[in-house]
C-alpha cells in the first residue's frame, strides 16, 4: 500500500476548507479523514456515527492496539464564521505574513492537521506503544460527540494511559480546567392585549422568579468554596441569553433563557444549576439540559504531566477557566492534558489564525511523542 504524505499546511489547507460548522452534518470532512487514514499502511480506522444520524466521530490506531498507548485529541467541528470582520471567505486557507487565517486553524483544526500530517511517519515507526487519533464532533455545542467515542472506546483498544487535548495553549500543557453545565429553561403564557392582563398570561413574568434564583446563585457562588488555580477562583453562575415577546403591548406568550454554571475542580457543574432548577420546577417552567461537562484536573506528578512537560519543553500551567473534552477522558479512566497550538484568546473570532511556526512546533511535537513510543 502506498503511503500518501502531505504537509501540514497542505492538511490544514484541506480542512480548514471543510464548512463544518457546529451542529450540522460533517460527513464530508469526515469522508476526507477515512480516505487519508486508511491509505497508511497498518493504520486502523473507526468512524463511529453518532445518534444525531448525520454525522461521526472518528478513531484510528497506529500501532498495538492491545497495549495502552497515547490519544491525540481533536474536534472537527468549528463556529459560524458570520462576523463582519472577515476580510476574505473564512473557509479558505490563507497566509499573510506567516499567519495562517481561517475559520478553525487556531480552533482547534491546526493541531487536527499536524496530527493526520505525521500519521505516515507514525506509521513508518516500529511503535511499540499505540498512538490514538480521537476526532470527535460538536464539541462546541457542549461536548456533544466525544461521550458517544468514549462510550466505544472498550471494543477498540486497551485503555489508554493519557489523553493530549489539543486545544490552543501555546504548547503548554494545562493539568486542569473548569467544568460546565447548561440549561435552557422555557415558558408557556397566553397572548393578549396588554390593555387587558387578566385574559392573557405573561411568560415573561413566569420566568422571573427562574432568572431570580439564578442571579441569586451567582451571588452565593462567590462567596463559596474557592481552588486559587482558576480565576476567578470560584465557581461561577450567569444567565447568558433571554428571550420573549413581541410588542410592548402585547402579553407575550413565550419566552426563554439560557443558563451556564461553570465548576472548579470537585464541584459538579450540574449540581451548581440545583436551585434555578427547583425554582423553575416551582414556576412549572420548563427545563432543558443544553450540555455538561466534568472539570478536569491531573495531578502535577502525574506521569502524563511530565512526559507531555518533557516533550513540548514547557512548564505546565496549572488551570485555566475555559472547558475541553479532557475531563470526559479523565472521568473515563483516561489521564488527560490540554497541549495544542495557537492562542486562545484568538478563537472565535474574525481573522482566526494559527502561525506557521505554531503549526511546525505541533508538528514536531508529535514527532517526538512517536520515537518516545517507538524504542
């Protein structure tokens, strides 16, 4: 079998022109990755539809799958690229200067594309330890995807001994972060004319005393158990989006609103959620799990911490504040790190882009994970 190589400008190139967008199908992209995959010799390759129907996650193995081995995590999905700020079509890899600008280069198809670029090395490698391609779906929906990969992970491998996270932290590896969880609550009114409150029933009022419990809860969390590793270093609660009515005269018959809580290490973010959950029971207003996920913290003597520490040459950091799929490893007996490219204070935004040397360093990185792995 012949072995395909490209450059990790040419992968990200080929990715970054995938439109897969967070919560839509991404067969497509996914169609790509199968193809690249298995055209390397003993590389074995998963798809692993999700129950949405149209679209998957995929797992590959390079190496012993009976013994555990090492995880290279990525998602595939990206934002919507609809801000004004783009200065060319955000779904077309472009270089200015070095930057590599393009929906998802940073977030977090960079470390995907350095990844898939070394898999004919890797598989070229006599490796006497497995490395893992875990490529997962929506995880900017909440994580959405990588539960169902892990869900699968008994049938495809020995479990794994550590899991790298790549999401953007300038190569430094992060032992923990936050979790979250996110609801959505919702109530039913009756419309009417304003003039005439007692024939209609107002939704927006159903669902003050829900935003009341929330407001109340931030302010509570504040005051509550603190882990110094994070700023801010507590547990934190807000109500991030409310929605409802037509016309100021008119008694609005629906409304809504989205609620996230986001946990230091050992709190469970849903538990955090309780009160503006028996406030909305209370109100009868409606409750929809949106997404949740646990927070993530490795020991710093944990052997992962210092294989990962040794290989990018960084000292690790010890939390940060945003959420990756790293706690769901971790909460599926994976150790798992964050350790990938790029910056991101630069996600999410117009212009998104990753430097070619961020993407050379990532490149080399895993380089070296696999000649660690292969004596």
């Amino acid at each position: 079998m012949s072995r395909l190589t490209m450059t990790p400008e040419e992968m990200l190139t080929k990715l970054v022109g995938f439109d897969s967008v967070v919560g839509r199908g991404n067969g497509p992209i996914v169609a790509f990755i199968q193809d690249w995959l298995s055209a390397q010799e003993g590389v074995k390759v998963h798809v692993l539809p999700g129950p949405e129907g149209d679209r998957s996650n995929i797992f590959a193995s390079i190496g012993p799958v009976d013994r555990p081995g090492y995880v290279l995590s990525g998602h595939l999905d990206v934002v919507p690229a609809t801000e004004p700020g783009w200065r060319a079509d955000p779904f077309v890899l472009r270089d200015d200067g070095g930057r590599l600008i393009g929906r998802g280069a940073c977030d977090m198809k960079g470390f995907v594309a350095a990844a898939l670029a070394m898999v004919p090395e890797l598989a070229a490698m006599d490796l006497q330890v497995p490395i893992h391609l875990a490529l997962s779906y929506d995880e900017e929906a909440g994580c959405r995807g990588v539960p169902h990969l892990l869900a699968a992970l008994p049938g495809l491998c020995a479990l794994p001994v550590g899991a790298i996270i790549g999401e953007p932290s300038g190569l430094v590896p992060v032992l923990a972060h936050k979790g979250k969880a996110a609801i959505r609550v919702s109530a039913e009114g009756v419309a009417g004319h304003s003039s005439r409150p007692d024939l209609g029933q107002n939704a927006i009022h159903a669902l003050v005393p829900v935003l009341a419990a929330a407001v109340a809860q931030a302010a509570d969390l504040m005051k509550g158990a603190t882990d110094p590793r994070f700023a801010p270093p507590w547990s934190s609660l807000q109500i991030g989006t409310v929605a409802g009515g037509q016309a100021l005269n008119i008694i609005p018959e629906r409304s809504e609103a989205q609620i996230e809580a986001r946990a230091i290490a050992g709190v469970d973010p849903l538990e955090l959620l309780a009160p503006v959950i028996a406030a909305a029971e209370a109100a009868r207003v409606e409750v929809e799990m949106i997404s949740t996920y646990p927070a993530l913290s490795l020991a710093a003597d944990d052997p992962l911490a210092d294989k990962i520490a040794t290989l990018s040459g960084f000292t690790p950091l010890a939390a940060v504040s945003y959420g990756t799929e790293a706690g769901l490893f971790q909460a599926a007996g994976v150790p798992a790190v964050v350790c990938g490219p790029g910056d991101i204070a630069r996600a999410h935004k117009p212009e998104e882009y990753l430097t070619r040397d961020e993407l050379h360093a990532t490149y080399a990185l895993i380089r070296r994970l696999g000649e660690s792995l292969a004596v």
